[in-house]
C-alpha cells in the first residue's frame, strides 16, 4: 500500500491549518501517551501481517518542540471506493475536533511498517508533500514487531535540507545527487521522542500495575530469535538483490555512453580529416551538422531509487545489529545462570 495512495497528497485546504513557518527547526517531540496508545490500537484492528496502516497526527508547535497531542486513522478503503474523497474526509474529522476544543492543527502523519521496511519512494514524496507545505512536519514509524517483544519502537523522521531541495528541483540524475553532495546516510533525520502522561494517567498506570494478572511481565527475556532474525536477514537479501541489478543498470549505461564519445571523438577526427583534404584541393569544407541529433546521449537511470534501497539495506542491518546485541547478552546471561545452578 503506497502510503494510502500518496497520503501527502493533503491538499493545500488541508495544509493551510497550519500556515506560517518555523523560525527554528524541530529539535525534539513530545508525544501524548493517549496518542500512542490510539497508533498501536489502529494496527491492531486493522493492520494484518504486512498491511501498512496510516493515519494524521494533530498538534501545535511551542518553540522548538513539537507537541502532538492528538491522531485519527486513515479508513481503510479499496480502489473500488470511488466516491471517497480522503481529503475532504480529514478535513471533517479536523472541523470536528475544532469544534469540540481539540487541537486540530495537522503537524505530520504516522504510519506502520513490517521488520522495518519503510524507506521506500512512496514514503519520501509523501513526507516531501507535507514537510513541502507544512515545514514542522514529521513521520511517525510504528513497529510492531519490535513492540510485541517488550520494547515500544516508535521514532520519528523528517527530510534533510538537501533532500527537500533535490525534491524541489527534481532532479535525480547521478550527476544531480553528485552536485549536491547526498548519500543515503544524509536523507532522513531522526528527530528524538519524549512520550509526556498526566500525573492522573500516571497514578493510574501505577495502580493498573499492581493489580495485572498478566503473566508474561518478563517478555524482555524471551530467548526466542530465529524467526525474527531469520526474516530480517531474508528482507536484506532481497534488497541486496535489488541493489545489484540497479548497480547493473547503472554499469550498462557507462558503457554505453563511453562507446557513444568514442565513436562521436571518432566522428569528428574523420570529419576533420576529409575537411583537410578538401582544403588542399580547393574544394569548400563540408557543412556543419548537429553532433547533438546524431549522437543522442542514453537516458540515465534514476539514482534516488538506488539511494532508498541503500538507505533501507542501512536500516535492515541497523536492526539486524540491534537485535543480535540485545540477544547476545541475553543468551550469555542464560549461560551464566545455568552455569551458576
């Protein structure tokens, strides 16, 4: 699902909620326990394996700090659902809340993904098309899977300055990316989280505590990794793949433009040539023609395409790293326990 159908085709109705620009970009996110809990609750009742869910975060901006406080879903809907405008949907949900005294002000969107895999050119012109429009915008990326084995994964993006501007310019040639001196490390920029509760909601979380019957409390111990592992490295492989056949692709276009300026540099030494002859017998050189129109330079192929798989294999092997370590220590803690007894 390519974020529900370009999500960040938010229309400038919907974007001008939130008008004016920031004089200091956003340093840090606070983020309401409540608005959390309605993120992880939206995939359980919708999201199903891969299904990717989305939906729209509402908030204000104090400062340097992003607050938001607030979120409502995408309705899940087919290419069949014609007659549903998701625009003018936002736009009543965010009449609504106003109404009852809701912060209503869009300041980005959130949405799922499946072991990780959510760099992807979908997701990069939709967050283009809100941080284009709203400049405080972010991302939020919900993990479940990380989540279901005890550890809340959910962080936070926004386009680098120099992507924003290869966005605007549209311009992904290998000579483009080169000019603006970009690698798949300088996309994206995590912006920290900090998740804020009401002392109310804190004493109740206190007193829900104690009286949970639940018995797996200790989920942070589960030694069990193999098919997390095992499908993180498959993912990684596949777009291992993928990054050798662009490298192919790009591979086969110098060729192909190094045999052209060969044969143009030889076109050119064979017309000086005759040009020669024809100045010592007196005859008049051989008109001009356009080297352009008889020498067409290959179509080069789009590099961001590489530069997103490259950014998605740095996030698989970040995740890979992440979780070994975590599993190491648990499996030589297990050891030494078993040891001891």
């Amino acid at each position: 699902m390519a974020s529900r159908k370009e999500s960040g085709s938010v229309s400038s109705v919907v974007m001008a909620s939130t008008s004016g620009t920031l004089d200091s970009p956003v340093k840090q996110i606070q983020i309401e326990g409540l608005v959390v809990l309605k993120i992880i609750k939206h995939y359980q009742e919708e999201g199903q394996g891969s299904e990717v869910v989305q939906g729209v975060l509402l908030g204000l901006v104090v400062e340097d700090r992003l607050e938001i406080t607030n979120c409502f879903p995408f309705p899940q809907h087919t290419e069949d659902d014609a007659d549903f405008d998701e625009v003018q949907y936002q736009m009543e949900m965010m009449r609504s809340l106003r109404h009852v005294n809701i912060d209503h002000l869009h300041v980005g969107w959130y949405q799922s993904t499946y072991y990780g895999s959510f760099v992807s050119r979908a997701l990069l012109d939709s967050q283009f098309s809100y941080q284009h429009a709203i400049e405080e915008s972010v991302v939020l990326i919900y993990d479940p899977i990380k989540t279901a084995q005890g550890s809340l994964s959910l962080k936070a993006y926004r386009l680098t300055p120099k992507l924003m501007e290869i966005c605007k310019e549209k311009d992904f040639t290998p000579e483009g990316l080169k000019k603006a001196n970009i690698g798949f490390e300088h996309m994206f920029e995590e912006v920290p989280i900090v998740i804020r509760n009401s002392h109310l909601i804190n004493s109740l979380m206190w007193e829900l505590e104690e009286k949970s019957t639940v018995a797996d409390k200790h989920e942070l111990l589960n030694l069990s990794s193999s098919n997390h592992l095992e499908k993180s490295l498959q993912l990684l492989m596949d777009r291992v793949d993928d990054m050798s056949q662009d490298i192919v692709k790009y591979n086969t276009y110098s060729r192909n433009l190094s045999k052209q300026q060969q044969q143009k540099h030889q076109y050119l030494q064979r017309r000086q040539q005759e040009n020669a002859q024809r100045q010592s017998r007196g005859e008049p050189p051989l008109p001009e023609e356009d080297i352009t129109k008889m020498f067409k330079p290959p179509q080069p192929p789009p590099r961001m395409d590489t530069l997103l798989i490259a950014g998605q294999i740095n996030n698989y092997c970040q995740n890979v790293k992440e979780f070994t370590s975590q599993n190491l220590g648990k499996l030589f803690m297990a050891e030494a326990l078993q040891g001891h007894n």
